[in-house]
C-alpha cells in the first residue's frame, strides 16, 4: 500500500479553481473525440467513400497530434502552461467553425483540414494540459491526480456520443433503409443524391459549429482567471539536451511506444464498434447506445482505477488490465454476434486507467523535461490515425463490406480485431517492465 501517498493530498484547496477549469478541458477534448468516431460510418455513407477513404477521418483528426505537439511544448517552454491553453482553445474553435465553410464546399478533403486544424488545438490542450495537472501538487499525487481529472474525459465523449446519436445520426437521410436493406440514398439519382448530400452534410456542421462557439467561450473565462504557475516545471529548458536526457529513460520511452499502441487500440475499440454492430444487422443509430454503454464502462474502469491506484503499483495494475482487455478483444475475434459485441464494449473498462497512467509513469522524475516529455507523449497519439487505417484496410480485403470474406474461420470485421490485440500484449508488457524492472530498481 501506498501510505505516504495517501497523507498527501491529491489536490491542494489553494489551487482547486484552476485545476477545475483545466479538467473541464478534459472534457471538452473528449467531446471532440467522440462526435468524430462515429463521423467515419457518417462521412462514408453521404459521400460514398470506402472503408480506407473513410479512415482518413481518424488519420486528419489524429495526425494533428503528432504534427503540432513539439511545437506546443516549444510554445509552453517560451512563454507559459496558461498561454498554452488558450492558444489550444483558439485553434479548437477555429478548427470547429471552419465546418462551416467546409460543408458549403461540400469537399470531404475540406473537412479533413478542418479536422486537421482543429485537432491542432487538442495538441496543445493536451501537451499542456496534462503536465499542468501532474504540475499541480506533489509528485506523489501527480499519476492519482492526473487519472482524476482524466476521469472528467469521458463525461465529455459521453455527450458528445449522445449529440452524435441524437442530433447527426438520427437525422441524416443518406442512412434511411429500403425494406431489403439497402439504403435509399444508393438508388437515387444523381440530382436527387446532391440535395440530401447538401442536406446531411449541414446535419454533421451544426454541431461542431456550436462546439467552436462553446470554445471560445472557455477560452474568455480561462483568459480572466489568474492560474498557478510551478517554477520548476515552467523554467525554461534548452530543448536539445532535454531530448537527449528523456530518450535516455527507458521508462519514458517505452512509456511513449505503449502510448502509441495503446491510442491506437482505444480508436479502432471505439470506431469500428459501429461496423461490428452493422455486421449482424445493429443500425448505426442503435450501435450508438453500444458505444455509450463503453464510455460508461470507461467512466466505471476510471473511477475504480483511481481508486486502486492507492494500494496497487501503477504499473502491476496497468499490467492486469492490459490482460482483461487482451481477453475481451480475444472474445470479440472468436466470438460473432452480440456476445462479441458485448466483449468489445467491455474491452473500454480495462482501456480507462491505460492513458494517464502510462502518461504519468512516462514522466514521473523528469522535472523540467516533463514539458517536452508531454510532447513526445502526444505525438504519440499519432497511432490513433495509423491503426484505424490499418483496419480499415483488412475491411476492405473482400470489398466494402464487413463479412465480405472469412478469415481463419471469422468474418474481417472480427478478425480486424487482431490489431487491438497486439496493441493490448504490448501495453501489458511496458506494465510489466515498469513494475519488474524500473520500479523494482527505485526501490531499491
């Protein structure tokens, strides 16, 4: 057990109001996440797109990560954790608005970019974000606090499923089926398909518009609220020999590899829930519920996950879960059907801690090297747009459909979920290390 842990606080009264407004962004980059998982099936169906095309819905929203979290640890290292934030939140609501235009165009490459841009701003939120938190209060705490406010992320993604179903999916007519299964969109002409296509296309920009205009309502409050700053973490670093001395922790950069392995396992659980539903017959708004009922078990597995964190060493308990999501996903592959469904929904209570806890161990002891570390952390959601579009690829081996073929003696779209696997086997490998080897060694 953990005992000095438990006498120090986890967040110190002095600090509660800037540490609720950092977490409330926890929430807010859920939503994001969230609204656009079910956007593939969405964007795939208004404009005809196969499985890989589609994909690329996750490869702009989740490269944005990689390709803006250096330069948002550059940005902290310059000038400061809060400046951060609002430089995020300016580029999330500019990413949001710019829906707008997009759907106007009616260009999918148009809403790439926009997905881009504003995933640019998730790229900030997060690099900094999750360094303030950890910043906030003893280091004994920081993985503890960090899994609390982590733990706000899904409140988010929760309503940004329930938008998704309710206030896009719901009322899109390109999904209206024919009695025999086909969709009525598929037989229209072509002037026919421009203005339901026109019209979905305004469905899917509302919301994200709304959401650009909610951001910058944060980013007003954030502005007017004086916010702690840790002298130690926010001195500025010479960016070179700090790299060198985080990729010379094997701890950080392992702790980076399984953070790549493990976005990319939690994308393709939730994205492709929607197909493996759609495959015995489940229609996208009702698969919606599946992918609210993970998010729920994610909220449990996070909540019960902070709390084991008391008496459990973060990395043997990273390592348990890494082998109940390793055996749920085994379950989805082998078994068809709703009992797989079931699995795969399950697989998100075990995914809950995996993120801020590989996040925390990663950058336990680095210090001042925490800012770039955060960075490197970030890029590393850059397997949420790799993974997927791997996926998507298996997808489409027999065609665009989902059970178009069998692999070892499973339709593609439960085989697909070989890809979670490995990520799940290298997660509980990287826990097991941690606790075997890098913990072991501190302690002595």
């Amino acid at each position: 057990m953990n005992t000095n842990q438990s006498k120090v606080p986890v967040v110190a009264k002095s600090v509660l109001l800037p540490f609720i407004l950092i977490t409330s962004l926890f929430a807010l980059w859920g939503f994001a996440n969230d609204i656009t998982n079910p956007m593939v099936s969405a964007f795939k169906k208004v404009l005809e797109l196969d499985n890989f095309q589609a994909s690329l819905v996750q490869l702009a929203f989740y490269g944005g990560y990689f390709t803006m979290a250096l330069p948002a640890a550059i940005f902290v290292n310059h000038y400061s954790y809060k400046k951060g934030v609002l430089l995020g939140l300016g580029l999330y609501a500019l990413g949001a608005l710019l829906f707008y235009p997009a759907a106007a165009y009616e260009e999918f490459g148009f809403f790439l970019a926009a997905l881009y841009i504003l995933t640019f701003g998730l790229a900030f939120l997060e690099t900094t974000a999750n360094p303030y938190i950890l910043s906030m209060g003893s280091e004994k705490t920081a993985t503890q606090r960090l899994n609390l406010a982590q733990a706000f992320n899904p409140m988010g993604a929760l309503l940004g499923l329930i938008v998704a179903q309710k206030f896009i999916l719901a009322s899109l007519q390109s999904d209206d089926l024919l009695p025999d299964g086909t969709t009525v969109y598929s037989t229209l002409g072509e002037e026919a398909k421009a203005v339901v296509r026109t019209a979905d296309l305004a469905v899917i920009r509302d919301p994200y518009v709304l959401l650009g205009i909610v951001v910058i309502g944060f980013l007003v409050v954030i502005s007017l609220v004086n916010m702690p700053q840790n002298e130690h973490q926010e001195s500025k670093v010479k960016i070179g020999p700090s790299i060198k001395r985080l990729f010379k922790a094997r701890k950080f950069t392992g702790g980076v590899i399984a953070q790549a392995f493990y976005v990319g396992a939690q994308i393709m659980c939730w994205t492709y829930l929607y197909q493996y539903a759609e495959s015995f017959g489940i229609e996208n708004t009702e698969a919606v519920n599946y992918g609210i009922a993970a998010l729920v078990v994610f909220l449990i597995g996070r909540w019960v996950g902070t709390a084991l964190l008391k008496y459990i060493d973060s990395g043997k308990l990273l390592l348990f879960f890494a082998i109940g999501a390793a055996l749920a996903t085994l379950i989805t592959i082998m078994v068809p059907g709703m009992t797989g469904l079931i699995a795969l929904v399950s697989i998100s209570f075990f995914m809950s801690i995996m993120f801020p806890t590989i996040y925390g161990i990663a950058l336990e002891g680095q210090g001042e090297d925490a800012k770039f570390g955060a960075a490197f952390l970030v890029m590393a959601i850059v397997g949420g747009a790799l993974m997927p579009t791997l996926q998507g690829l298996i997808l489409d081996l027999g065609g665009a459909g989902y059970t178009d073929i069998s692999i070892l003696g499973v339709p593609e779209v439960n085989f697909s979920f070989i890809l979670p696997f490995i990520c799940f086997v290298v997660i509980g490998i990287y826990g097991r290390d941690v606790y075997k080897k890098y913990n072991m060694k501190l302690q002595g």
